[in-house]
C-alpha cells in the first residue's frame, strides 16, 4: 500500500530518535535547575523524519503572571544559551529558537498550572495536551497521525499559524483518536459539509467557526479555531480524491513544467528590512490582499485570483487580472426616473441621460485605472520595506507556476 511507502519515508529511525536526544541534553544542561519538560511532536511521538517540533518549556509558578514571563524571564534563559545559535521569537509572549546541528529547539516559558481549563497563557495547556495524546494513541496510532500530517502537508493545508490557517499538529492527533485511523479521517472528511462537530468532551460554550473540535484539556477552547474554510474544504476535496485513486502525489507534489499565463499577472516583490513575528507580518499581509483586491475591484478591474506567499523577509503577492487594460471612463447607472435621488444625481454627474429602462445614466471618469499603481497604495504593511513590480511575461519561479496552475497536482 502507498502508506507503508510513505512511512518508510516519514517515520524516524532510531538513528534519528538519538541525534535529536544529544540536542536535547545540550539543552538540558543549559537549563539545569529550571523547572522544564520536553513538549510537542518529538515527545508525543508523532513527529515526522527530518521535520522535527522540539519544543523545551521551562514552568514558572502561576503566582509569577505573564507580565513576569515577558519582562524577566527571558533574560535568563539568554544567559543560559548566548553562546549557542539563537534567535528570538514573539507568539503570545517572546520565546527563544536554539538552533543546533540543524535541529531547532523552541524553548518556551509557561506557567504552571493545575489544569488544561485554567491556563493563563496559550501555551500553558501544553503539557496537558502531551499527557492526553500519550494516553490515547498506541505505536499504530502515532503512525497513522505521521501519515495525515504528511498528508495536510502534501496538499498545504498544514500549520496553524496565520500565514497557512490550517490544521495544527495537535488537530491532527484528536483527528486520528476520534476517527481511529489515517484513512477513516479521510473517510469522514470526504463527507465534510459546514458546520463540522468533532466531540471527544462536551464544549463549554458555543462556537461559530466552520470546524469544531472543543479541547478535551480545555472545553471553552476550539481547536481547529484557526483553519479557514479554504483549508477545510481543500482537505475534503483531497481526501475524497485519494481514496477514489490513491497517489503519492498527495504526500509528496511533483513539480510542473511551465504554465501558460492567462491574463494579466502583476508580481509584487516586498522586501522586508526590519524583522518582525511570523504571525504580525502576515496578518498585515492577509489585510494587504484583501485591501488591494477590493480596490481593484471598486475601480473596475476583474480579479481572477490574488496570492501571497513568503516568509517574514521576502514576500511575494501575486495578482492575476483578466486584463490590466481599462478605460479612462465608465458607464455610471443612476436612479430611476421617479426616484427622490433624482436631483441629487443630476447635480453631481456630467452628460446625462434617460436610458429606454426609464433609469438615468451618466459617464464618469475614474480616479484611478492603473492597476500597478492601485496595488502599491493599497500595500499596508507597518515595518520598512522594499518593493519590485512587474507584469509577468515568463517565469521558472515554481511557486509562480503554482499560482498560474491553480489546479493542485494531486487533483489532476
């Protein structure tokens, strides 16, 4: 079968199990007297060959406060590790990534606290998720989550932070609980339609979002808050087709030769000169995308698709039109002849007229009808950056061909 094809790709041998273990006692003599635990995939077992989320939390009673994690506690956990490679990192509150023999360790202070449902910070309910996912899933289990992560990978629907909004490595695992296996997810997905309950605990209050999996450590919380209906449809769609004909295409997507250009493509390249988190960069992009589309839209240009894509120092928005080419004036349509808004129509238009409908018409001439220029102005982004803007007449660039495409290769 193609899943033992692609475990024995993904799943990690004992070789590998013991370089992450050396990179976890360098760590652990760093952190010596702190009160940590070694969380996430690598723990739970889950986690995929050279694809490893080592997570190291260092606990703080509760009595501390956030505030204390923000303003003191990073301080000396730097102290600990300034001689190794590192950077800082910001979600809720800072943390630092050590990257070792290419093994990036994510060390991330918390609080200790007494259960999933009373957790101050996000991150406190970790160890809580750990200790349900162990519990729950046997050696087959962590195998088959192995395969759906590969699987959400493959078609892009994996990760849930803003710039993917998909299904979180701790999604994946409840998915495989409640359903039992790789393909009966799939099964179920396949018959997915909106609004999506998946209970392994009763919910502790209402929730609005498209996919719902109330935290069994946490019941006020939804899981799969983040995943946009994009995703979960995308998912659906996948599932569906790879149970009708199973590929590798799935797990791992081939590359295309080059795609005919059909339209017009605008390629804005931004250039980031200051850093910034993963999650504030792309949500100032996400509302840069939508800003640009619907301006586009309100001055009369037909938008077939608009992407982004990138990390936090070089990002791509691409922009596909039927046609960058738009007259200077428009066809204005005005009220019907027996409209009370008739004054004021005729009082701020030019070369009117009653059309054979009875409704009065008007030419108008736009504000602005150079698309380039409209993209540009609509970019909202708050740190410095650079920018490079071009009309698309070849490319070799994979991802650009992928957005030409469209048509996930998995699908056809």
């Amino acid at each position: 079968m193609i899943e033992e094809e692609v475990l024995k790709i993904i799943k990690p041998t004992e070789e590998d199990k013991k370089g992450i273990e050396k990179v976890l006692e360098i760590i652990r003599e760093r952190l010596n007297k702190l009160d940590f635990e070694v969380e996430g995939s690598f723990r739970k077992g889950t986690w995929l060959r050279q694809d490893t989320d080592v997570d190291v939390f260092v606990f703080y009673p509760k009595d501390v406060g956030k505030e204390y994690l923000e303003r003191n506690v990073l301080n000396d956990i730097i102290n600990r590790i300034k001689d190794l490679d590192y950077t800082l990192a910001y979600a809720e509150h800072p943390y630092v990534i050590v990257n070792i023999n290419n093994v990036e360790v994510d060390i991330v202070p918390a609080l200790r606290v007494e259960s999933g449902d009373r957790a101050i910070t996000a991150v406190d309910r970790t160890p809580f998720h750990t200790k349900y996912v162990t519990s729950h899933l046997d050696e087959r289990g962590k195998d088959e989550v192995r395969l759906l992560k590969r699987f959400m990978k493959g078609i892009g629907v994996y990760g849930a932070e803003l710039k993917v909004q998909g299904f979180s490595g701790y999604a994946t695992e409840l998915l495989v609980i409640y359903y039992g296996s790789f393909r009966k997810v799939l099964e179920a997905a396949s018959k997915w339609k909106h609004p999506i309950k998946i209970e392994l605990t009763k919910p502790m209050k209402a929730f609005s979002e498209p996919l719902i999996i109330p935290d069994p450590v946490d019941p006020r919380r939804n899981v799969t808050a983040a995943v946009s209906l994009k995703n979960i449809a995308t998912f659906s769609v996948a599932a569906k087709y790879y149970l009708k004909n199973p590929s590798m295409e799935f797990f791992f997507p081939s590359k295309k030769v080059e795609e005919k250009i059909k339209g017009d493509v605008l390629i804005l390249r931004l250039n980031l000169d200051e850093k910034s988190s993963e999650d504030i960069i792309w949500g100032q992009i996400k509302r840069s995308v939508n800003k640009i589309e619907r301006a586009l839209k309100q001055s009369g240009f037909r938008v077939i698709d608009i992407q982004a894509w990138g990390d936090t120092s070089n990002i791509v928005i691409a922009v596909q039109l039927e046609s960058k080419n738009i007259g200077q004036y428009y066809l204005n349509i005005g009220p019907q002849y027996y409209s009370e808004t008739i004054d004021d129509f005729i009082q701020k238009n030019d070369n009117i007229w009653v059309g054979e409908d009875g409704r009065l018409y008007s030419i108008k001439e736009r504000k602005e009808y150079n698309a380039e220029a409209i993209a540009k102005k609509n970019i909202v982004l708050k740190v410095k950056y650079n920018i490079e803007s071009y009309w698309l007449q070849n490319t070799e660039d994979q991802q650009i061909m992928k957005f030409l495409r469209k048509t996930p290769t998995w699908l056809k």
